[in-house]
C-alpha cells in the first residue's frame, strides 16, 4: 500500500476516526465517525453525562467540604485548600443537580465516590449532542483517496489509475508541498475532477471536521 495513504489514514486515526483498509484496493482507505444528526459534530461517545441533569464530565475531583475543584491528575488524597483528607469526589459541577440539592441522592452519589467516578453507577454515555443538543446521531464513511503532488505526475494519470474504483460521494484529499504541508479535499459528485486552486487547510483536524461535514 502507498506510504503516503498509510500516513494520511493514521492521521485520521489520531483525530478519533475510524479507518479500514479495503481488501484489494490499495489506492484508498475508508473512514466511519459518529456524528451528530443535524450539525455533523463528532459524538464523542467517550464522553459521560449525569444520569440526573444531564452535564457532563469535565473531569474533576471537587472537594465535598470546600467545593474546590481539581483536576483528576492530581493524585493527592487530600484537599489542600481546606486540608480535609478523602473529600475529594468526582462530582456533577452542576449546582443544582440532585446530587447536589438533595439530601438522600447526595449521600448515594458519595458512596459511589461521586456521579463520574468510573465505578459509579450514575452516569450514562453521551445522550445529546454538545453543539446543537440533538439526541439523534449517525456514523458518516467516506473512502478516501490522497493524490500528493510530491509523488503525482499529474492529475490526470492520478484518474486513470483509479477512474475503477471511484464511485459518488468518494472523497479524494489533494496535498500540496509548498514549503507548507497544505490540504484540500473534493467530494466525488461527477467525474469533472480538477486540481484545487486553492490548499486552504494546514491542520489536519481542520480537514477531518471539513469532510465529515461534507
């Protein structure tokens, strides 16, 4: 396989995509990501909500005593604002959660050492999207074709080469060495395939979030 779409796949990897490489077709890699129904932003379904108010977790210890939080790196056992010893509880941050109002749901969220804890019962994976707020989602996949203008002759040897696999809705990225790694990317809508005039992309997560839009 080309060494330059094995670069270009593991870089959608490290942006949280999932990519699978086609049996008998080396020219392109396919990807599938989560999203959300009616804004195409990810759903990240690492993340967890309360089970009561629905935040999410920013995760955070927050001291049962103070109320000052830290972040859950913080390996000490301990408060240092208050020096109160095992307060610290990965709480809802919503005030008005509950777990926070209510006496009983207050006492349960502390013996499961808080609602975010990753033993606690009390918390469910993503519901709504956190742009929009949708609660629909849908994977989105492409297949993703790279012509680099460092390995290229032209674009149109690049078509002739994979004019059979191409299909609709394929996306083929561009990327261009110009002193600057810079990308672009068309979607496949008719066979009218042309060099972009312009690499409008530097980053790469740019590029990923363009193209699930898409």
């Amino acid at each position: 396989m080309n060494v330059d779409i094995k670069s270009i796949a593991y870089a959608f990897v490290s942006q949280d995509v999932n990519v699978y490489f086609p049996d008998g077709n080396e020219e392109c890699f396919v990807i599938e990501k989560l999203v959300c129904l009616e804004c195409d932003t990810f759903w990240h379904t690492s993340l967890l909500e309360c089970y009561f108010c629905g935040e999410l977790n920013y995760y955070l210890y927050e001291c049962e005593n103070c109320k000052t939080k830290y972040s859950i790196t913080n390996s000490a056992q301990s408060c240092s604002n208050c020096n109160k010893e095992k307060t610290l509880l990965k709480s809802c941050i919503n005030e008005k959660c509950p777990t926070n109002t209510h006496k009983k749901l207050k006492e349960i969220a502390k013996k499961e050492g808080g609602i975010f804890d990753f033993k606690s019962s009390l918390n469910l994976s993503l519901m709504y999207c956190i742009d929009c707020g949708c609660s629909a989602n849908q994977y989105k996949t492409f297949r993703i074709f790279v012509y680099n203008d460092e390995f290229e002759t032209n674009i149109s040897d690049f078509l002739k080469r994979i004019e059979t696999y191409l299909n609709i809705n394929d996306i083929i990225i561009f990327k261009k060495h110009n002193g600057i790694l810079k990308y672009n990317f068309q979607k496949i809508n008719n066979l009218s395939i042309k060099l972009p005039n312009q690499y409008i992309y530097k980053e790469i997560s740019e590029l990923v979030n363009n193209i699930l839009k898409s």
